[in-house]
C-alpha cells in the first residue's frame, strides 16, 4: 500500500496514495462536519458554505477562481453529506501545487459578499423545490426524518426555504469558524502526487487553521416511525426500514452484507422476488447507511398504485425469510462483489482520494484494503442471517411514501408481519 500520512501541528492529517504511473492527480479536503453539525437556526447551512466557497475570495472573484483551475485543464466540485463536507479538484501532476492553494484559500478567505450570497440562496430554493418534485429523492427526506424524528441528522442536507433564505454571511462565518478547525479536516490526495511535497504546502497554506474546539454532533437516536405523503405521481415511492450499524458496530460488515443479498443487483432476493417472479415493480432494491453512532437498513420500491398492497407483504416476507435461511453461496458471492467493487475503486485516483478521507474522518487512520477484504471473508451464513434477525425482529421499523399510497400498510402491520 502507498499510502503515507502525516499530521500537521495543528490538527489537520495529510494523506497521499502516490500512482506514479498517471499524468494527473485528485485532491482535496474533506470536513467533519455536515447536516448534523448543524443548530436548529443552521438548517441548510453546511450545503449552502459548500456553495458559497466557490463564490470569491480575499483575493480572487468567482471567475478568477474558475479560471485559474480550467486554465490549467483542471476541475473543482464539493459535495455535503450528514456527516462531512468535501472540496476537491482534479489536475495534472504539475498544478497540484495550485489546486492546494485553491482550496485553501477558498476554505479560509471567502467574503461571502450579501450580493453573491443572496444570488446562491435563491439558486438553492430552486434545488430544493427540485428535489420536493423528485419523488425517488424526497422519499429519502421522508424516510430520514421519521427514523430520526426532531434530531439534526433526521434532517434534510438542502434545509428548507424559509431556513436558507435567512441565513446571513455572519450566520455563515460563525458555523464555519466553530465547525471548520483542524483536527476535523483531512487533505487527502492520489495520483501522480509527491507526498512531502503536499506536505509542506499544507503546512504553509493552513497555518493560522484554528486547531481544534469543534462541538461533537448530537448523539443520533433512532425511533422509527411514519410519514406519508399522497401525491397524484403515477407510481408510489416507498421506503421501508429499520435501525442499522455504525461503522464501528458489531454487525456493520453484516449488515453490509446483507443489504447486497436482499436488494444489491438483478441476482439479489427482491429482484428476483418482487420484480422478475411477480412482476410486481420495476425499481426495487436494499442499503445499509451507517453514522458515527448509528443507521439504518431499508428497502425501496417504486410500483404502481395497485401494485401497492400487494408489493409490501412481498417484501416483508423476503426480510423474513432472510432471518431463517441465509446461505453461504449467497455470501460468497457477495464477497466476490464487493472485492472487486473495492478493486475497481482503486483503478480511479478521485475514489482513492475520497476513500482515504472518509476512513480517515470514520475510522482515525487509512484503512489497508486486504484488511476490508480479510472482514468481509471472515463473515459467515450464520452472521448475516443472526444481524437480519436482530435488524428486521428486534426493532422499530419505518415507513415513507409518497404518491398513491392508499394500499399502503399501517406501521404497525409491518411490525407485526415480521414478528409472526
């Protein structure tokens, strides 16, 4: 493995995975700190700062800054999730040294002027009114706040109208001055990139990084529940599920595991099941989404409004049967589906660097990919169907939908379904 890191005096950890072999390299930093780590009065905030980063600086404008890395052949993007924030860009070898001050000048010297600011608001209300009109998307939203009701990770990433609209460059500045500090930022980079190198610009470039002082997040508390939206879509959206694993769980590797077995390609128990025998949907598939403190387990279906009654008793039985009989063929051959996903991942420098961080903000230190694999082959038939029992049995579950959802069950009734 050719990752190297280092941890700079204030806080920040360094980390390069050199691919000698590419003309170009993927860099960027990544924040702990997302959805979650917002107050009630902040909701939105942590996407529209990924917005607004871009927007100008102390000492470039918002087109300078888009012309300094298309000059070169380069790109820029970010992304919020609930639980962290990335900035990165993709160059060739010689301008890694630019992108690095790229991005830490967009992270440390944005003006967030009224003008721009109020400009990228309104572009956001059109992304969320986007999204309230994308069913597959909304769902999700639905489905969140009732797992994690009144809690900041139950919600929603974009925040809602009334919320961005009365953010302020002084609320912005405040969140990203408690939140942004330096034992909560990694810069990760891979590629054709020299790690000593990045090293020392890092450490020039985020000198004055407070160091450390950000708040821990609410601790997440799953509760199950409902939310139930009916809209004249043709097909209804439904989203049922149940509390999952942490990263740091027993069970997560599992319940990994069993997402892929119950709903993880055209081989998979509900697709073969709920689509290919009964004819009884076109999309349906399973995930498992895990936090720092907790997750959750769910399945999605989209059917017709007469599919509907008959889709969800489907469903619930393939989670029970789950519970009784997993085997070890379906097992190995998840395995062999998720080595060579993790295999393919290498073969892109962006996944590289984004993984790096992510298992650095998740797990403290870069996580060797035999050592994945060596978790994943120590899982047996007997596991998954031990964490499906606990998942599906000893739970709450939860229930979303939108669209035509007259033949939805009741919340109780899935419970009960799977308790029989």
């Amino acid at each position: 493995m050719s990752v190297e890191s280092t941890t700079l005096d204030n806080g920040m950890v360094v980390l390069t995975d050199d691919m000698p072999h590419l003309e170009s390299a993927s860099l960027g930093v990544w924040v702990k700190a997302g959805a979650r780590s917002e107050r009630k009065a902040e909701h939105g905030i942590s996407h529209l700062l990924e917005h607004m980063a871009f927007k100008g600086t102390e000492g470039r404008s918002a087109l300078q800054i888009a012309e300094a890395i298309e000059n070169v052949g380069g790109d820029l993007n970010a992304a919020t999730s609930i639980e962290h924030t990335g900035y990165f860009a993709r160059v060739l070898k010689e301008d890694v040294v630019l992108a690095a001050d790229i991005l830490s000048d967009i992270l440390q010297n944005s003006r967030f002027e009224e003008e721009e600011l109020s400009r990228e608001k309104q572009v956001i209300v059109q992304e969320i009114g986007a999204a309230r009109d994308n069913p597959d998307d909304h769902v999700f939203d639905l489905f969140q706040a009732a797992a994690f009701p009144t809690q900041p990770i139950g919600r929603t990433i974009l925040g809602t109208v009334d919320s961005v609209r009365e953010f302020s460059s002084d609320t912005i500045r405040k969140y990203m001055n408690r939140n942004y500090v330096g034992d909560h930022m990694v810069m990760a980079a891979a590629g054709n990139v020299d790690h000593e190198g990045l090293v020392e610009v890092a450490r020039q470039r985020f000198a004055d990084l407070k160091p450390n002082g950000a708040p821990a997040p609410q601790r997440a508390e799953y509760q199950g529940g409902e939310e139930r939206l009916v809209s004249d879509h043709e097909q209804a959206h439904i989203v049922i599920g149940f509390e999952g694993r942490a990263y740091n769980a027993d069970g997560f590797y599992a319940a990994q595991v069993l997402a892929s077995i119950l709903g993880g390609g055209m081989s998979s128990r509900l697709f073969q099941e709920v689509r290919e025998k009964r004819g009884l949907c076109y999309s349906v598939y399973s995930f498992h989404w895990a936090f720092a403190d907790s997750g959750v387990f769910g399945v999605a279906a989209a059917t017709g409004e007469d599919e509907v009654a008959d889709l969800v008793p489907v469903v619930l039985d393939e989670l029970k049967r789950a519970t009784e009989s997993i085997t070890e063929e379906e097992v190995i051959r998840v395995r062999n589906q998720i080595r060579a996903g993790l295999l393919m991942s290498l073969e892109s420098p962006s996944a590289r660097a984004g993984q790096l961080a992510r298992q650095q903000i998740l797990w403290g230190r870069p996580i060797p990919m035999q050592e994945t694999v060596d978790r994943i082959n120590a899982i047996t038939a007997q596991r998954v169907q031990d964490v499906a029992e606990q998942i599906f049995t000893m739970g709450a579950p939860t229930l979303a939908g939108i669209g035509p959802i007259a033949g939805l069950p009741d919340l109780g009734a899935i419970g009960d379904h799977l308790k029989r």
